[in-house]
C-alpha cells in the first residue's frame, strides 16, 4: 500500500515537473520572440533615420548646386550685357567717324563714346549721352538744321547766365525804357508794330518773334529779320507823333551788332520812354473802359431792382385790396394793376401751413409751418387731394391739401 502510494507521489512529481519545464520554455521562447520583434523595430528606426538624414543632405546639396547654376547665369548674362553694350557703343562710334570722314570733318570723333570710359550697366540711362562740347563748330547736326553763329551767341546767350544785370537792365535788353509820358501822344493807344495787335506792346514780344523761327534760316537771319520789324515800328511810331525817327537799343545786352552802332543815346531812350508808356496808356485805357462798363451795369441792375420792388408794393396792396372785400363781403371788382391782372384771378379762401413741404417736381409750391397760403382756383389737370394757391404773390404752384389747415 505504501509502495502503490510512493508510486503515485513519484509520478506526480515527474508530472509537476515536466509541466514545469514546458512553461519556462514557452515563457522563454516568448521572451525571445518579443526581443526579436523590438531589435527589429530598432533596426528599422534606425534604418528609417539614415535614410531621412541622406535625404537631407542630398537635398541640401541639390540646393547649393542649383544656386550655384544661377549665379553662374547672371554673371554670364551681366557679361553678355556688357560686351553687347561695348559692341553697341564701338559699331555707333565708327558709324559716327565714318560720317565724318564722308563730311570732311578733321580731327577725332566727338562721339561721346570715344571720350568718356566704356559703358557698363551700372550707369543711369540718363547720364549715358552726356558729353562736354568743346567747339560748337565741330558739332555734326542732322541734314536740314544749320549750325547757329558762334558769334552771335557768344554774345547774347553766355553773359546772360553769369550773372543778373541791376536796375532795368532786363528791359533795356528789350528795348524797352521807362520814364515821363510825352504829351505830344495822341489819347488813343498805338503799336510799335511788333506784333498784330494794336496798342498792345507786352515784355515778351521780341522773345516771341524771334523764337518763331523755321529751320532752314540761321539764327544770325532771325535776329536781323526781327530787327527790320523793330525798326519799322519804331519809324512808323516817329512819324505819328511827329520826332525823328530812332532805333531801341540792341536786344540782348552784349550782343556786337553793327545796325545799332550810330545809333545816339537820347534818341534810343526817347524812343524807350515812348514805347514804356504807350503800354502803360494803352492799359489804363483798357483799364478805364473795364471800370466804366462795370458801373454802367452796376447802374442797371440798381434801376431793375427798384422797379421790381415798386411792383412788388403794388401787388401787395392789390392783394390786401382784395383780402379787405373777401371778408366784408364787398363784390365791387378792386382796382388792378397790369402785372396783378394776369397773376391774381380770383381770391377764394387761405390756408394755414402745419407741416413743411419740399418741391418735388416744377410747378409746386414749398412752404414751412406757418405760413399763410391764399387758395386760388386750380388747373383742370390738378390731381385729387392737392391744391393751387400762392404766398404773397411771389411764389405759386401746387400743393398737398393734407399739409395745410384751412381758415375760417
């Protein structure tokens, strides 16, 4: 019995211990599988990290290539800007000393390119022609426009902009000089014979007959042109007023004109005064003319107001003529006068403003609260619910009856 119960002790035992066994194994292949999942994770993190980081880096370096590309771009189209600028510059400079040589001109080009460094695309577009010209004479101008007189302008154009002449020289230089009014000059204005408009001698007449010059005269033909136009005003101007006949002096102060060189002193201010003053007369006449006319219409427009204001009076005694014999009954027909005898027909009933009205449309009547309406008989055409009347005669239409209460 003891034998059959060791037996079973001994076989449970075995038994405890082989299931036992089983379950650390099992528990020791989980673990290991467990761990052979993570260590894969692992690897494919860091795998996925290296794989991200070569990205990065490629792309990095893709970038800088890139920039490097278009640098490379711009500097080889600011070159090529450059050199075409420069070719652009070379091709116009032997156009231009190939024109010169055709024309006969001596000496280097004057072509502002052949005397100021090459062009690069940091200059201003606006400095790019600019050149000092040394001599006007080897200026080369387009077929059609004559190189002007170096003389001429020496003296009439360079000393006016070094410095401001004192006192009235500016309108010496126009031949122009003020001072006492002749009496001998007739009341009326008269010109010098400088423009087209008599009695009219303005600042700028000589500037503008000179500046109306066509291209194929020099500018040496246009002063003397202009000069035979101040000599003739001025002769006809002498002989109107009975003096002898004298020249203004020159134009521009500086200028060396042999027409004015005999010409006396106190003839050329004579002649100064006379045109000054004759401007001067001929624009207090116009002056005066302005004055009068605006009197006169001043006058006028006073004697329409008074007359309009005498009828006003008489339409407001007709009225309360005709106000008297409503009330007290009297038919006798009032006394009219021929401008109340259009305007008042009849006189019916009035009305006493409660509510301000605006006009809407021509032919009404506005009004405010109390004001007095007198009702007169409305048009055929008056629509339901409006009525006609007028306020103190001088304003009439049509109105809204609900606007206003009637009197008693």
């Amino acid at each position: 019995m003891n034998a059959k119960l060791e037996a079973e002790e001994k076989k449970r035992a075995e038994a405890e211990a082989k299931e036992r066994l089983r379950k650390e194994n099992e528990e020791k292949r989980a673990r290991e599988k467990v761990e052979e999942v993570e260590r894969i994770i692992m690897t494919e993190e860091e795998k996925q990290r290296k794989r991200e980081k070569e990205e990065r880096r490629e792309a990095e370096e893709e970038r800088a290539r890139k920039e490097r590309e278009e640098a490379k771009a711009k500097a080889k189209a600011i070159a090529e800007e450059e050199q075409r600028l420069r070719r652009l510059a070379e091709e116009a400079n032997a156009r231009f000393a190939t024109k010169n040589q055709e024309k006969g001109l001596s000496g280097g080009s004057t072509f502002p390119s052949a005397q100021r460094s090459p062009l690069t695309s940091n200059l201003p577009r606006k400095w790019a022609s600019i050149w000092r010209i040394v001599d006007l004479n080897r200026v080369a101008y387009p077929e059609g426009i004559r190189c002007p007189s170096v003389e001429l302008d020496n003296g009439r154009i360079m000393p006016g902009g070094k410095h401001k002449p004192s006192g009235r020289g500016g309108r010496r230089r126009m031949g122009l000089q003020s001072g006492p009014f002749p009496a001998l000059s007739p009341p009326k204005s008269t010109g010098l014979g400088l423009t087209g408009f008599p009695g009219r001698l303005s600042a700028t007449s000589s500037l503008v007959d000179e500046r109306n010059f066509r291209s194929e005269t020099t500018s040496e033909e246009r002063f003397k042109a202009s000069w035979r136009k101040l000599e003739q005003g001025a002769t006809s101007q002498a002989a109107n007023s009975g003096l002898q006949p004298s020249l203004p002096p020159t134009l521009h102060q500086g200028h060396d004109s042999s027409i004015a060189r005999g010409i006396p002193k106190d003839k050329e201010l004579a002649s100064n005064d006379l045109a000054e003053e004759g401007q001067k007369n001929s624009e207090r006449t116009a002056a005066e003319v302005a004055n009068h006319q605006a009197l006169n219409a001043i006058s006028e427009l006073s004697k329409q107001m008074v007359t309009l204001l005498q009828e006003m009076k008489e339409l407001k005694g007709e009225v309360r003529e005709l106000r008297t014999a409503a009330k007290s009954g009297d038919r006798r027909e009032p006394s009219k006068s021929p401008q109340c005898e259009n305007s008042v027909q009849k006189v019916s009933r009035t009305a006493t403003a409660i509510n301000q009205y605006f006009i809407m449309k021509q032919g009404e009547l506005d009004f405010g609260p109390g004001d007095v309406i007198t009702i007169l008989d409305a048009p055929q055409d008056t629509p339901r619910g409006w009525m006609y009347g007028d306020i103190n005669v001088t304003k009439r239409g049509l109105f809204p009856a609900s606007y206003v209460k009637l009197r008693e």
